[in-house]
C-alpha cells in the first residue's frame, strides 16, 4: 500500500499526459510529402517528433544535471538532487508514453525491441523513483539522449528518403562521434561501476543485469549503424518495410 500511495505517482502521470498532448500538438504539424503517403511513415514520423523532443530536453537536462551535482559521476548509488529526481521522473513518463503509443498503434511487432528497451529502462528508473537509490547513475544514463538528438535526426531522414542529402551525410559522423561520448563511453563507465555488485542480492545486482542486456542492444545497434551509413553494401535488404522504420 505504501509504494501505491507513493508522490512519485502523480509526477509520472504528469510526465506521460504531457508527452501525450505533445504528440497530439505535433500531429498538427505539416508532414513531408514522401511521409503522409504511406500511414506507417506517418505514425512513425510523429513517434519520432516525440522522441527527438525527449531526447532534446533530458539530454541537455542531463548535463545541466551532472554539471550542478558532479558527485553523480562517482556516487551513483547515493548521490542525489531534486533535479536529478525529475529528470528520472520526466523520462519514466516518456517510457511508458512511447509504449502506449507503439501497443495502441498496433505496431509492437515491428517495434518490439523498443518495448523490450524501454520496459528495462522503467525497471531501472522506478528505482530511483521509488526507492530513491542509484538517481545519479539515472542521471548518467540519460547522457544517451545527446546521442539520440543526432540518431533520431538519421532515422527522421530515412523515413523521407533524404540520404542524398548534404545534412544525412555530415548528420552520419556526427552522429557516430556522439555515439561514442555520449552511449558507448558512458555504457562502459557504468558497467564498470556496478560490476562491484556482482553476486550480491540487492538492488545493484538487478540494474546490473538490466545494464548487460542493454549493453548487448546497444553494441548490437552499433553494429547495424556502421553497417547501413558506412558499409552499405554489407547492409541487408530491406525485406520488411516495418523493420525498416525502426532502424
């Protein structure tokens, strides 16, 4: 009853209500003319306007967060800050909008590894929420969301066919230098840091083995990335057009 009657609840609800107003308010925006052809283009680029917002907002909030309370960086068990407990808090409710949206919109088999994703990623950060440990390694991260501005800017350019242009080339190294600082450096630093509770029955063993999993997706992603913008020729067809969309 205790965790039901939690205040988080109320910050969580905010966070994914407001996400849902801003689908809805971007969903009025004009579409490219390649995207509102096809209705899975057009559900997808509107997904991605939500993410490109998300990613825009807590990445920045992310830095601001580990600039003003740098002890994150080393105490990610028991540092805390109340900005850091929003961002978590915002982030959450951006998880679990996305996944409404992709159950809602009857696209969980084309986007199942984003579900499997984000349900790891609401593991982790109800932690922090609820229990109010590990806020600074939440904190750390969301610095991926810096690399998803450029990553969510390629896929946007996919979808409208725009590889031929001037910004999808440049956007491509870019987006791979920002792959490196801001998931692949700070995924190992992480891994690192809660390798120490390996073997042990606690809260840091169970985001130890979400941090794996994510480590697995994460260097399974790369390995597409380089495929499709630097090796295309290795890249497999594009059999399923759904499939597409989510790379």
């Amino acid at each position: 009853m205790h965790l039901l009657l939690h205040p988080a609840w109320p910050l969580l609800l905010g966070a994914t209500l407001t996400f849902r107003a801003l689908r809805r308010a971007l969903c009025r925006l004009p579409l490219p003319a390649h995207v509102r052809t096809d209705p899975l283009r057009t559900w997808r680029w509107h997904n991605l306007l939500v993410s490109f917002t998300h990613s825009i907002v807590s990445g920045i909030w992310a830095l601001l967060c580990l600039w003003q309370t740098p002890e994150m960086l080393v105490e990610m068990e028991t540092s805390w800050s109340l900005s850091g407990y929003l961002l978590v808090c915002f982030s959450a409710g951006y998880f679990i909008h996305d996944t409404v949206d992709i159950v809602v919109s009857k696209q969980t088999r084309a986007s199942w590894e984003y579900l499997v994703h984000h349900v790891m990623a609401m593991g982790a950060f109800f932690s922090g929420i609820f229990w109010k440990s590990f806020v600074g390694g939440g904190v750390l991260t969301l610095l991926v969301e810096v690399s998803n501005i450029f990553l969510t800017l390629r896929m946007m350019m996919k979808i409208n066919n725009a590889q031929d242009h001037l910004l999808y080339r440049v956007n491509k190294y870019v987006n791979l230098v920002m792959y490196f600082f801001f998931r692949l450096a700070p995924q190992v630093y992480l891994t690192k840091f809660f390798l120490q509770y390996a073997g042990q029955r606690n809260l840091g063993t169970f985001l130890l083995v979400i941090l794996l999993m994510l480590d697995l997706m994460i260097l399974i992603y790369f390995s597409r990335l380089l495929r499709s913008d630097f090796c295309p020729q290795r890249a497999p067809s594009r059999q399923h057009k759904d499939k597409f969309l989510t790379e």
